[in-house]
C-alpha cells in the first residue's frame, strides 16, 4: 500500500468522528466523562493522532500540508467544541456546589456555648469583688514560700505541729539556706506586704494553698483560701465584727446573721470563729482576730501605733456552704455535668 492510499485508510475515521463526536460532546453529563470523549477524539491515540502519524509518507509537500491542514481543521473543531461543553459543565458544577452551600438567612444564627469559670474561680472572683467595693486591694505572693514567711514572721513558733513534714510539704531548693516549703495559707503575703508598705493597709489576698492531707469527703492536698488583712490607726475587735458582718450579708443575703465565738490563733489575739446562720443551722465560716503584736513587729510595725484585724476562709467552704454541696470532691469532679450545674 502507498503512502497515499494509506493516508485515506487514515482519513476515513475522521469522516465518521466528525458526525459522531459533536452528539457525544453535548451529551456529556460529567467532567470526567468529557474528559474520556476528549482522549478518544483528540487525545495522542485518537483517529487524529493516527492520521497525523501518517502524514510523513506524503512525498509531495503540497498534498502533505493539504492533509495536514485538514487535520488541523477537524482538531481545531472537536477541541473548540470540547471547551465550550467543559465551560458549561463547570459552570453547572459551580451552581450546584453553591446551591448546596446555601444559608438561609432568615434562620436563626447557631450561638456557640459558651464556657464559664470553674465554680471555685467563681467564688474567689465574687468574695475578692465584696472586699474590693469595701475599700481593699487585692494581693498575691510566691506559692513557693520560706519557712520564715510561713511560720516566724506570723509568730507559729518551731513547735508548732504545723511546721511537721506530716503537715507541710517541703522543697528540695539546691543550696538554699531557708527551709523552702509550698504555702499552707495565703497569710505570707500579708508579712511581705507589710515588710515594703506603710500603713495604712487593707488588702485581700486570694490564691492557692497546700497541705499534706489525704483526699476525702472534707480535705484536699491543693485547695485555696483567701485573707484579708487591716492596719490602721485606731481599728477594733468592733470594726472587724462590722466588716464581716457585712461581708456575710453580701455574701449569703442581707438577712444573714452572724457570731463570733472565742478560738486560737498563733497571729491574731484576741482571735475568733465567725458562724452564720444559714440554711436553717449555724455553720463555721472563717476564722478572725485581731493582729498579734509579734507579727508587726516581725513586719517592721510599731505595734503601739497600730492596730489591725486579719481574718481567712476557706474558698470550697464557702462555695460548699452556698451551694449546699456535702462531699469537697464534688469541685475536683472533671465531669462536664457536674461542673454546669453552676453555671
């Protein structure tokens, strides 16, 4: 067979592409099934792949462009059709993905929930936020703190059982010449405060405290407390029963009634325990007094020209107190339905 009537064999298919693929082009649903029509039409093993390759065997260069152009002519054709039905496809793509994106704007919008703090965050914010509207700055210190902080300068002497490793939780600090010890009240940073601050002083003082105690229904290891503390000219047993009073009253309701009855404290003398009466019973809240002369004069202050109150509580009790809650474990509970009933 010559080169010429090879190339007809070659041409011949074109013929029948050229009246079957306009039909298969239009009724192509798919991007991906256009794709198909464009490989078997115009793609390297297409009937115009083939006649292309068959072009070489023209000797005259006249009949070969001739063929060659022709060749061209159908490609240029099927690939310009191809194009316009992919544009469409891909526009009817494009308007069913954003139809099916839709929002409907006169829905309501989906308000995400939202979190709240811990109930314990909740009630040091709220007790700190009482004694600020009172006249007080809020304080914090070092949760690491020394034994000097801890204890001397709040006159617990060396015997005191709560300098013991069975109740205090002790450091390993490298070559410190103190006893580095965690914190067992939040009382610490009333000793620095007054070390650096003249008197007049009101400050309360929130944080987290540690003790060497087992978990169960009343004890925590980790728990926190708040103090507060009053220097002054001038001030009495008077103005701290005042003070707290009107603390309860905010804290609990403005019916609240409140006691003191006498009790011991290394740093306070006299010292007492406020109760109030609430939910049908008298329950213990705080522990108070008035600032012993040795711990001024630890902190630098002339304890004839002074006088102050302190005072601290815990903040569980009180969150168990006003919430009715029995088991101290129930505020380390991770359980997310636990935590939203006090929301």
């Amino acid at each position: 067979m010559n080169a010429a009537a090879n190339l007809r064999d070659r041409m011949d298919p074109l013929e029948q592409l050229i009246q079957d693929a306009p039909g298969r082009i239009d009724a192509a649903e798919t991007i991906v099934a256009l794709d198909e029509i464009e490989a078997d039409t115009v793609g390297r093993r297409s009937p115009i792949a083939e006649a292309r390759s068959a072009l070489g065997g023209i000797k005259d260069a006249a009949d070969r462009g001739a063929a060659g152009k022709a060749i061209n002519d159908i490609a240029n054709d099927l690939t310009s059709q191809i194009a316009a039905r992919r544009q469409v496809l891909e526009g009817a793509e494009v308007n069913a993905r954003l139809l099916s994106d839709k929002v409907d704007v006169t829905l309501p919008g989906r308000v995400p929930r939202r979190g709240t703090h811990h109930l314990i965050q909740q009630t040091m914010d709220e007790i700190v936020d009482i004694f600020v509207s009172l006249g007080y700055t809020m304080v914090q210190g070092p949760e690491a703190e020394t034994a000097f902080y801890n204890f001397t300068a709040l006159n617990i002497p060396e015997t005191h059982p709560a300098r013991h490793e069975s109740d205090t939780l002790y450091l390993d600090y490298g070559e410190s010449d103190e006893e580095i010890l965690l914190r067992t009240h939040t009382s610490p940073v009333q000793a620095r405060h007054m070390e650096v601050n003249d008197p007049p002083v009101y400050i309360v003082v929130p944080g987290k405290v540690f003790r060497a105690d087992a978990i169960d229904a009343t004890h925590l290891p980790v728990f926190h407390q708040i103090e507060g503390l009053a220097v002054d000219d001038g001030i009495t047993f008077a103005d701290l029963k005042g003070t707290l009073a009107e603390f309860a009253r905010q804290y609990f309701g403005v019916d609240t009634e409140v006691k003191f009855i006498p009790h011991y404290f290394p740093f306070t003398e006299p010292s007492a325990e406020m109760h109030a009466y609430t939910q049908g019973r008298w329950i213990e809240l705080l522990g108070c007094g008035m600032v012993d002369p040795a711990v001024f004069e630890h902190a630098g202050y002339d304890p004839d020209a002074f006088t102050g109150f302190a005072f601290g509580m815990g903040v569980e009790r009180m969150a168990m107190v006003r919430h009715g809650i029995t088991d101290l474990r129930t505020l380390i509970d991770p359980d997310v339905r636990t935590l939203e009933q006090y929301r």
